[in-house]
C-alpha cells in the first residue's frame, strides 16, 4: 500500500511541476497578444469564449444528471439490500 500512494504522490508532484512551468507561459502569451492589440478586444474575447464553456458545461450536465439520478439511486439501494440481507442471513 505504501508503494502505491509513493507513486501517486510522485505523479502529484510532476504533475503540480509541469503546471508550475506551463502556466507562466501561457499567461504570458496572453498578456504578450494583449499587448499588441487593444486590451478591450481581448478581454471580451476572453470572456465570450469563457461565458461559451461555462454555458456548454451547465447545459451538458444538465442532460446527464436526470439519467444518472435514476441509475446511482438503484445502485445505493442495491448495495443497502445486499447489507441488509448479509445481516438478517448472517452471511
């Protein structure tokens, strides 16, 4: 088990690395084309394009959650009728 979380934390940690060197990257990509054009433009373009995933994202989980309701629902009440039978059985 020690093995196990030794790896994930190793993974953790090259991943937090590579996001630590990537991220000033990009920000300064972004700040580097603001630089050049008009910042207004870019900032609503940003916040058009941010607005459009967020509204795709709401509207995808909104499909999903009325069919996964139904589904984790049986799958809680299987698992407590399992419990339940292993108890009154003994099993």
């Amino acid at each position: 088990m020690k093995n196990i979380s030794k790896k994930a934390v190793a993974k953790l940690r090259g991943a937090v690395g590579a996001t630590v060197f990537v991220a000033p990257m990009v920000v300064g990509g972004i700040t580097s084309y603001a630089a050049e054009g008009d910042v207004s433009t870019v900032t609503t373009a940003l916040t058009t394009g941010i607005s459009s995933i967020a509204n795709d994202a709401m509207s995808a989980i909104g499909s999903v959650i009325p069919l996964a309701l139904p589904i984790m629902g049986a799958i809680v009440v299987v698992g407590i009728g399992i419990k339940v039978f292993r108890k009154v059985t003994g099993k």
